[in-house]
C-alpha cells in the first residue's frame, strides 16, 4: 500500500482524548509537554490536527473562540506545531489556511514568535502589538501594597466574569469558569465591594504562569502578582503587553527576566476588542 502524500492526509477535529499526542508533538519541537495546558485547550477550544500515517500527530493547533457560539466574535489561535521530520513541507500554512478559512468573517489573533511571524505575514495578518515573556524567582519587595487582595471564592465568579468580559471584550465565560480547577490560585482585588481586578496562577513544568492579569491600573496589578508569589515557591512566568511599562519594570527589579519579545497578530481586524489599560497578561499566549 502506498504511503499518501503530506497534502492527502485530512485535516481532523482533536478531542481531549488527543492531549498525550499534543503533548509529544510538543516534545518533539522541543517545548515542554504541558498536557495540563493543552488539556484545557482542547476542552475549551477547538483542535485541528493532522495524524501521522505511522503513529502522532503531523502537525496541529487549537483555536480558541469567544462570544456568541453561532457568532463568535474573536478567534485566538495558538499552539501552531509541525513535526520535526515535517518542517519546512509547507505543513504549516496548509494548516493556518484551513483555520483562516473555517474562520470566515470572524477576526482571528495569536502570539508569533519570530520564526512563525513572516508565515502569518503570508496569510495576511498584521502587526497590532507585543508581549514580553518574563520568568524568574520573585523577591518580596517587603513594602505592602496598598490595594489588598483575597484568595477568589466561588461567590466571586459571576463578578469575575462581568469584569473579564469588559475588559477582554466579549464574553469568555467558556474558559475562565474553568479557572478555579484549572488555577492553582485565583486572587481578587476589590474596593469598596466592587471587583477591580482578578489574576490566577496556574502551574506549568516547574513554574506557575501568572494569568490572566486583569487590573483596573498598575498598583492593582502589582498587588495581585505579589499575592500569587506568596503563595508559591515556584518561579513566575508570565507574558505583558509591552505598553504596560511600569509592571514591566517592577517585575524585573522582582527578580524576573525578560527572555522573548512576541509580535500580537490580528487576521480581520485591525485591533483586539476591550481594554487593553486593564488587560496585562493573558491566560496563556495559546488563548489570548
């Protein structure tokens, strides 16, 4: 039996059922496993990945979509892998324009480091911003901030999700009610009972990954990272909205280094919706 050609194998719909696939997709690119993360992905988004005629994956990606399921209203791609032996076969693009095109009117957004960016560039979609990585140990400042915060309980969500869905844009109920299993930690700031900001840590390999950051200024969002650091002994990781200079720099003087600098891509739109002032970090770059 002849072996079909890369262009002949469908693409197909993945489930959680396909986590340990993704999972060594990712391995074999050399990224971390992060079956806790793709596990969330493929439950709250969707997967689209082509099988291996000798066993994995070939490659894959998930899509996340947000507001009205008939009508979403943003797309965020993330977690685009080829295999190795695969590279450079044009795997990739067939891959994004079968997620383009599934799209249809939809305004699609992703993370691009500089290796995939001139693909994106291809397929038509422009430069509208940056995020920086930042990782390491966290060093108490020992001055307490001003805005108190509280670890989330489950009479906070509701409020969560009002916040979240203001800030982001539209509504992502779907993946941030997942937060509190998901989550190692969820913290909220409030003033006068009223939510002014909520951030989560979750774990991945050996840190936790602050995020999202969702703050009504800086101070707020400084009180909500050094919250989630007291409650770990693990390094911090998280990515910014480079606009957002100031959390930037007190992260750095808290010990955490800058270690990439991603391009924001928008495919439909010139601008992600919401408010990008309160909006410091995402979930995860695979989910926007």
């Amino acid at each position: 039996m002849s072996t079909p050609s890369l262009s002949d194998l469908p693409i197909r719909r993945l489930t959680p059922r396909d986590v340990r696939a993704c999972a060594d997709l990712s391995e074999n690119r050399g990224w971390p496993r992060e079956e806790h993360k793709w596990g969330l992905l493929l439950a709250a988004g969707t997967g689209h990945g082509i099988d291996d005629p000798d066993g994995g994956l070939v490659a894959a990606c998930v899509v996340t979509e947000y507001g009205p399921r008939e009508q979403p209203e943003l797309g965020a791609i993330g977690m685009v892998l080829v295999a190795e032996r695969y590279a450079r076969r044009g795997v990739g693009r067939r891959l994004m324009r079968h997620v383009v095109e599934r799209a249809g009117t939809t305004p699609l957004t992703l993370y691009a480091t500089p290796y995939g960016q001139p693909l994106y560039e291809e397929l038509g979609f422009k430069l509208a911003g940056r995020s920086e990585m930042v990782r390491g140990r966290f060093i108490d400042g020992g001055t307490p901030s001003v805005v108190a915060t509280r670890p989330a309980t489950a009479e906070d969500l509701s409020a969560i999700l009002r916040l979240d869905a203001e800030v982001f844009g539209t509504d992502r109920t779907h993946i941030i009610a997942r937060l509190p299993a998901f989550s190692d930690q969820l913290r909220v700031a409030e003033e006068g009972g009223v939510l002014i900001g909520y951030a989560a840590a979750w774990p991945n390999m050996e840190t936790h990954v602050v995020g999202p950051l969702v703050a009504r200024d800086t101070e707020t969002a400084k009180a909500l990272v050094a919250g989630l650091a007291a409650g770990t002994d693990r390094p911090l990781r998280t990515d910014v909205d480079v606009r957002h200079e100031e959390l930037l720099a007190w992260l750095k003087e808290r010990g955490l280094e800058g270690l990439a600098l991603n391009a924001v891509m928008n495919y439909g739109a010139p601008d992600l919706p919401g408010d990008w002032t309160r909006r410091f970090a995402p979930l995860t770059v695979a989910a926007g």
